[in-house]
C-alpha cells in the first residue's frame, strides 16, 4: 500500500496582499483561522509566517505564539510549522524570533538566492547558526531546496554534523531566480538527495498543483496554499488555503494515497 501523504498547507507567506486576494490573512486570529481551516480539509501541517495588522510581515515572538495558541484552542492538532525565512532583508536575529514554544518543525533555507527582483541572504553561517537553533529547541528542520546547488550544502551540513535526521526536504519550485517548476527537475534533484529522507514539493503560482500531482505520482509529500499560490484554476481566485488543500486531497486520492493525520505525519517526519 502507498505510504499516506503528509498535505501541509502554507497558509500566508510574506509577500502575498489582500490587493492580490482578498483571503490572505494578517491578524494572528486570521492566521490561525486559516491554519485551523485547512487542517479540517485534511492538512496534516501547517507552514507559518506571521504579519503585522496592516500585512508587514513579522516574526516577533509573540505573534507566532498567538497564532499557535489559538489553533491549539480551536482543537487542532496539526502539525506546526514556523518560517525561519521571514521575509526579504530580515537578519537572522529576527528571522529566529519564530521559533517558539509550540513549535514543532522549523524551516532551514539552504543558500542564498536571487528571489524573483530582491536577493534573499542566507550564507553558510547563517545556515549553520539556524541549525544549531533547531537543534536547541528539538525541533524537525524542513530543508528548503530551491535550487541543485542548495543539495550540496545539505550534503555539508551532514557531513560536519550540523544536521542529523530526522530532517525533511521541501524542493520549492517556480521562483523566479531559483529552479523552475518541471518533472525533469524534479527527478535530477531527487537524484541529489544525499541520503534517503521524506520530501515534498511546493510548486510556486499555477505550478502549484500540477507539482503536487508530480510529487504524488513519485512518493511524496505536498504543499499548498495562499503563500505560493492564489488561484484554485486559471483566473480564479482561491477563496481560501482550506480550498487549495481540498484539491490536494483530491488529487491524493485519485492517486491512490490518503491524506496522513497529524498523528500519521508526526511519526513519519520523526517528531517526539
């Protein structure tokens, strides 16, 4: 039987606008609604960012811990997952500011990139102090592959162990100045992988769900939602990261996979 599918639902980001769509959340209330929300239309984990009211992006301390409070007193128990990305030109002092108690995964970007108009920064030393901070607070790091060169840094980290397993690989596919989104890409970076470790694909605009059909067909995990994409089809806006994750679910099942549990999912990415 195929291994059940982990659909983690990226729910805001940092650069998506309500001028783009008007269901992008800003508050902690509206975040945790949505995260809330895609968990009861089968996301087994969440991937969050945080915002100021007026849409800024944040990563301070407490709205990240606002936000899984409240998703916690809605009776969810997805899987969290906070950003250590945060947002072009944030240091890494307060991009770290996310990684709070309630967490359960973190985000460890592996290089720096040209991102669509802006240059994300992120040098080995950056990368290796993130590292360590998830490695303090026992947290599962999510590997964000955006480009081939990116496996060879992870290929560094484990070999000076600065990274053990357990760990998880997102290839996120279709920004513009990282890897474009196509099954030929995909197949080379699996090839890469340095060893054998649960992955997942996050293809970026109307890649979205054509690379999650992809990553079904190959063994592996999905993610969708607002931060990556706001169409549900061609010139139709999503109401919402919940609609994006039912056709995930969807396209699991025509797959002959079942969405996992955040219980399922735990135990597959190796949380305590």
């Amino acid at each position: 039987m195929a291994e059940k599918v982990i659909v983690t639902a990226a729910v805001v980001g940092a650069e998506v606008t309500r001028e783009q769509n008007p269901a992008v959340p800003y508050t902690p209330a509206e975040i945790a609604q949505a995260a809330v929300d895609a968990w009861r239309a089968g996301a087994a984990a969440v991937h969050l960012h945080a915002r100021w009211p007026d849409g800024r992006p944040s990563q301070r301390p407490e709205h990240f811990r606002e936000i899984i409070d409240r998703i916690r007193q809605a009776g969810s128990d997805v899987v969290i997952q906070c950003s250590t990305g945060g947002a072009v030109g944030m240091p890494v002092d307060e991009r770290l500011g996310s990684l709070v108690d309630g967490a359960e995964m973190g985000t460890l970007n592996l290089g720096t990139m040209n991102f669509g108009d802006e240059v994300f920064q992120n040098t080995r030393p950056d990368i290796v102090r993130i590292a360590g901070r998830l490695r303090e607070r026992r947290l599962v790091p999510e590997c964000e592959v955006y480009d081939a060169g990116m496996l060879d840094t992870l290929r560094w980290l484990l070999e000076k162990k600065h990274l053990t397993a357990p760990y998880h690989v997102q290839l996120v596919l279709g920004v513009p100045g990282g890897m474009s989104a196509s099954e030929r890409n995909v197949r080379f970076l699996l090839e890469g992988l340095p060893e054998p470790t649960h992955w997942s694909i996050a293809g970026v605009g109307r890649f979205q769900l054509p690379m999650a059909e992809l990553a079904l067909a190959l063994g592996g995990h999905v993610r969708v939602g607002l931060e990556d994409n706001l169409f549900a089809a061609k010139g139709v806006l999503a109401k919402g990261s919940d609609e994006l994750v039912s056709l995930a679910v969807k396209l699991a099942q025509r797959a002959g996979r079942e969405p996992a549990a955040p219980a399922e999912a735990r135990r597959l990415l190796g949380i305590a």
